[in-house]
C-alpha cells in the first residue's frame, strides 16, 4: 500500500510478472541451498542422531521389560515359596492337633481305666464290708 493509487493495467501485470520472477528465483536458490553438500551433510547427521535416539529407546525398552520379567519371576518364586510354607505350616498344625487328640483320647482312656479301677475297688471295699456284717450277724 506505500506505492501510488494510480496504477494502470500494465504496470501491474509487469508487478506481477516481478514478484512471480522473484519467488521462483527464492525458490531455485532455496532448493540449490537444500541440495548442497552442507545441506546433505547436515541432514544424514540428523538421521544418525535420530537412529541413535531410535536405538538407546529401544534398549532401555528392552531393559526395563527385562528387569519386569526378572521380578515377575521372583515374585512368583515367592508366592511359590510363600504356598510352600504355608502348606508345611498348615501340615504341621494338623500333625500337632493329631498328636493333641490322640493324647487326649489316652489321657481319657487312661482316666476311664484309673476310674474304673477306682470303683472295682470300691466295690470291693463295700462288699468286704458287706461280707464282714453278713458274718458277724
């Protein structure tokens, strides 16, 4: 808009036909820039990077799955473990209950015997007695 009002019809189309000149020209050294050895060097640099980039992601990916992996498996070896000590624990209980009932049942049993010694004696002394006043009668 800094250029004057009055423009006729073919100073414009020499405008146009110089702005299109020059955005070809910026274009042709814009390629030439892009197709230089510097260019080419830069990008194939940025390529590398990014392919190192690439592979260090890759290893610690590979890292990290291995490290899970490794936990996964103590972790199962230590449920496996912890089921293992569980089952001994829980046999364990169940063999000391046996050995307690089966006590118990020999206490009784044993008691049941000391009782009925008890009364077989008993009934002795009472029937000695009895004997002992048949006879002074």
């Amino acid at each position: 808009m800094n250029g004057p009002k009055n423009t006729d019809f073919a100073d414009r189309l020499s405008a146009a036909a110089n702005a299109k000149k020059a955005q070809l020209e910026r274009a042709a050294r814009a390629r030439s820039a892009a197709e230089s050895p510097a260019a080419v060097e830069r990008r194939s640099a940025r390529d590398a990077v990014g392919v190192a980039r690439d592979a260090r992601i890759a290893e610690r990916t590979a890292t990290k799955l291995a490290i899970e992996a490794q936990q996964a498996a103590a972790l199962a070896a230590a449920q496996a473990t912890e089921a293992t000590e569980a089952a001994a624990r829980e046999a364990a209980l169940k063999a000391e209950q046996e050995a307690r009932d089966m006590e118990f049942a020999e206490r009784a049993a044993r008691e049941a015997t000391m009782e009925e010694e008890r009364q077989a004696a008993r009934d002795a002394r009472y029937a000695a007695r009895k004997a002992r006043k048949r006879k002074g009668r």
